[in-house]
C-alpha cells in the first residue's frame, strides 16, 4: 500500500497548503480577490478533510499495525497526521458554521493562527512520514532544535494532559453558553 498512501497523501497536503495561502490573503485583505479565494475556502478544506481521512487510512494499512506501533518514527507520524486532520478538520466546520464572521474582529486573527498551527503539523507530518520512506529532509533539525528529537516518542506529561482536557470543556461550555447568549 506503500505507493498508494503516498500518491493520496499529496491532496491533503496541497489543498491544506492552498486554504493556508486563502486565509493569509483573506487576513490581510477585504479586496475583490480575497473575497472570491474565500468563496473555495470552505470546499477546499472540505476535500481536505476527506483527502486526509483516506491518506491517514491507507496510512494504516502500509505496515503492519505491530511495526507500526512498535517504532517511536512511526508512533509520532501517525500522532502528527492526526493532528493535522483534527486540527485542519476543525478549520472546515469553523469557517463552514461561522460563515463571514470568521473574518470579523479578532475572529481573522484566530483563523490565521490556527492555519500557521496547521502548517506546522502538517510540515511535521510529511517530515516524518519522509523519514519512514527513506526521504530525510531537515525539518527535523529545526524540531530537533525547539527540544523535540523525532526518533523518541512523542509524550505529554500527565498535567498537560489535565490542563488540555480541562481547557477543551472550558472552552466548549463557553461556546454553549455564548451561542445561547446570541439566541
Ligand atoms: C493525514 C495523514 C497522513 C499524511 C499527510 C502523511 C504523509 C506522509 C508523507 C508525506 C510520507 C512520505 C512520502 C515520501 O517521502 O515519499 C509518508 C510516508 C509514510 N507514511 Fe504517512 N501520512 C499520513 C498518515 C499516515 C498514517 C496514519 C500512517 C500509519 C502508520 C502512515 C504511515 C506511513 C508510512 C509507513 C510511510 C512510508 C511509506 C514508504 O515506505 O514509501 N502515514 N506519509
């Protein structure tokens, strides 16, 4: 499934890189150009989305599930890929259900950091997925250097975690209750 997994896994990786490219322009700019980019975004990342779920599945099936999860390399690929599918994932059903708004107020400045956000875990993910097919590049250099070695696994201390799912409920109860506030 080697060559299959790596001819799919270009149109996530394009599209995502194109909305990335969309919503920098659309930031920056309310002009007649950025305003007819925007019209795709919500398509682009849509195809995305399902470009990227069926790269992550056949990403699945390239070795077996023992080797993959036995080797510390592949442990972060898949962790990485899917990153970059929630996060890329959540970015669609953002600027789907948020419609212009997103492009309001400090609104635009979100959207920009979650697409850099987005950038870098797909740029991580492509890393790694380059080292397993033999194609190193030195992107791994740079994590190398922020403090994180890609040939030990990825691990988040125990508190992050608590942190992580607390602020996730914090943040959903504030959704809830603001939308409710809207109504
Ligand atoms: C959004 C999902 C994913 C993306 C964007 C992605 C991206 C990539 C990229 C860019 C490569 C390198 C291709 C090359 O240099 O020729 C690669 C290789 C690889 N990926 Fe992924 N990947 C994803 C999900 C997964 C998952 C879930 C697995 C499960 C283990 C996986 C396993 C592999 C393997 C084994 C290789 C090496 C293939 C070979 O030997 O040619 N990938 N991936």
């Amino acid at each position: 499934m080697a060559p299959y997994h790596v001819m799919l896994v270009h149109f996530p990786i394009a599209l995502w890189t194109v909305a990335a490219l969309v919503i920098v322009l659309r930031t920056f700019s309310d002009g007649k150009l950025a305003r007819a980019a925007d019209a795709v975004l919500t398509p682009l990342l849509f195809v995305g989305m399902v470009t990227g779920a069926a790269a992550f599945a056949v990403g699945l099936l390239v070795w077996p599930t023992e080797a993959a999860t036995s080797s510390p390399l592949a442990r972060n690929h898949i962790l990485l890929a899917g990153w970059s599918l929630a996060y890329w994932t959540v970015l669609w059903v953002t600027r789907w259900r948020g419609g212009e708004r997103v492009w309001q107020g400090l609104w635009r400045w979100v959207m920009l950091g979650l697409a850099a956000l987005g950038v870098g875990l797909q740029t991580i993910t492509g890393t790694l997925g380059g080292y397993l097919a033999g194609n190193p590049s030195i992107v791994s250099e740079i994590v190398r250097r922020l403090g994180w070695e890609v040939f030990t696994t990825f691990y988040l201390p125990n508190w992050v975690l608590a942190a992580v799912v607390i602020s996730a409920v914090a943040l959903a109860a504030l959704g809830m209750v603001g939308a409710r506030a809207r109504n």
